[in-house]
C-alpha cells in the first residue's frame, strides 16, 4: 500500500513579489515608522501569502507584523487580506487570563467591596444540615432559626490547615523563641466548638497576636508565665534610738529681753 502524500503549492509569485502592498496595510494600522524590515513570507495556501515585518515599537519588542495577501483565481491584482500584529520568539506575552475568583488574594478586599461566594462553594453546607457541634446546636435553638449556610467538614479543615501554617502557627521565628506554648498561657482565649482543641484567641494588649486566631502550640515573649516580677522590697521602718540625747543650743530669738522699752501690751 503507497504511502498518501500532500500536495504542497508553490508560493504565488505575484503573492511573494507584493511586499510593498503589504508594507502599507502594516504601517495603515501601525504608527508612522514602526513597521520595520521585510522579515520573510511564509506560503498559507494557493495564492496564499503572509509577509512579516519587524515591529520598532518599544513597547512591543519581539514582535512582527504579519499580513496576508491573497488574489482570486485568473486574476492578476493582489489584494490584502488580512494584517495583525503577532508575538515572535522573547516577546512579552500578558499572563495567561484568570477569574477574579482565582487573582484574589487576602487582603484584597477593601472598605465598601463587596465579595460574592458561590452558591455550590464546598466551604459552606446549609444551615439546616445536621451538625455534631454542639455549640451551633445552641445558637440554632436560642435564635430559633439557623444561619442560611455554616462552615462544612472541607471548610472548617482549610481554615485550620491555613491558621496553623500560618504566621499564627507554630512554624515562626516568634513561636521558636517563644518560652511557652500558647496553650499555657493565662491570655490564651479557647474558642468555641470543634477547633476548640486546637485554636484560640491572644488576649493579651501587648503581645503582637492580641485579638487574632493563634495555634494552641504558638508562642511568643509575652506568655504569661515567661519571666514572673519578683516582688517588691517592703520599705524598712526607721529605727529611732530613744536611749540616748543631744545637747543643742538656744539660738538668741530676735528681740532683746534685757531692754527696758514697753511693748505696749500688758
């Protein structure tokens, strides 16, 4: 059995020999002087010709104009088919586009943002969904109905998994040097519910965690068992000596009681 091979055409002289046809469809699209030298041409098909040009402009360094000129069938007049500007070899390319769900970042959202959560997001289940926590069991029962969606089982575990592999974990310089746990520590505040045994609250106005989540195996200086003050000297009572006296003498007051003036009084 023989092998089918394609039949490739021949470049269209009259395509190859319209580089100034194609020069000025590059430079009606470009600013004056940026297309640059013929770079080639690259055979597209029958009567099919694309004609490259370097592109100057620097703020597309590495990359070409590209236009494609073609003519109909039995005809001699070339005529431009198409003209774009494309990337070569070392050109800078965007990034590859995302969704805003995927660019986002802690941090990003700012006063007035709003940020929608998807109604399938695998963090939340429905409010109603049975529960072993027996603190959402409560809050159900005294405000007689649940929130619209609470943290699921995957939920619950990313928040955990980011806290404690975070600067509030136990994997910081801070943590290393720290005396203590923060789990031994009178300002660690336990939270509630299933991360009870592994989460709490810095309580503490002077340590740099104070009002943040901190991993029970945290740490920092300000533990609360880190350095105890000794207590304060009690002020001695002076010691009087009563046994014993001095001689002073009476100094002259400033009226002379030998005189003989009256002193008009009785």
């Amino acid at each position: 059995m023989s092998r089918t091979r394609a039949r490739v055409s021949a470049p269209d002289e009259a395509c190859v020999a319209a580089v100034d046809l194609a020069r000025a469809a590059a430079e009606d699209l470009a600013r004056p002087g940026e297309p640059g030298e013929h770079l080639g041409y690259e055979s597209e098909g029958d009567r099919i010709v694309t004609h490259y040009f370097a592109c100057l402009d620097r703020a597309y360094r590495g990359w070409r104009w590209a236009v494609t000129v073609t003519r109909a069938s039995r005809a001699k007049k070339v005529t431009v088919s198409e003209a774009v500007l494309l990337p070569g070899t070392g050109a800078l390319l965007a990034p590859e586009w995302l969704p805003w769900s995927e660019r986002l970042r802690p941090g990003d959202l700012g006063v007035g943002d709003l940020l929608p959560t998807a109604d399938d997001d695998d963090r939340l289940t429905p409010g109603f969904t049975e529960t072993d926590d027996e603190a959402e069991h409560q809050a159900v029962f005294e405000y007689g109905l649940g929130r619209v969606r609470v943290l699921s089982a995957i939920g619950k575990d990313r928040a955990a998994r980011r806290w404690h592999s975070g600067e509030h974990g136990p994997h910081t310089p801070i943590a290393h040097a720290a005396p203590a746990q923060c789990s031994t520590c009178g300002f660690y505040w336990l939270l509630a519910g299933g991360l009870r045994q592994t989460f709490g609250v810095c309580a503490n106005e002077y340590a740099p965690d104070d009002g943040k989540v901190v991993a029970a195996d945290h740490g920092c200086g300000a533990h609360s068992e880190a350095a105890v003050l000794p207590p304060s000297p009690e002020q001695a009572i002076p010691i009087l000596d009563d046994m014993d006296y001095d001689l002073s003498e009476e100094e002259a007051g400033s009226v002379d009681e030998s005189a003989s003036e009256e002193l008009g009084h009785s």
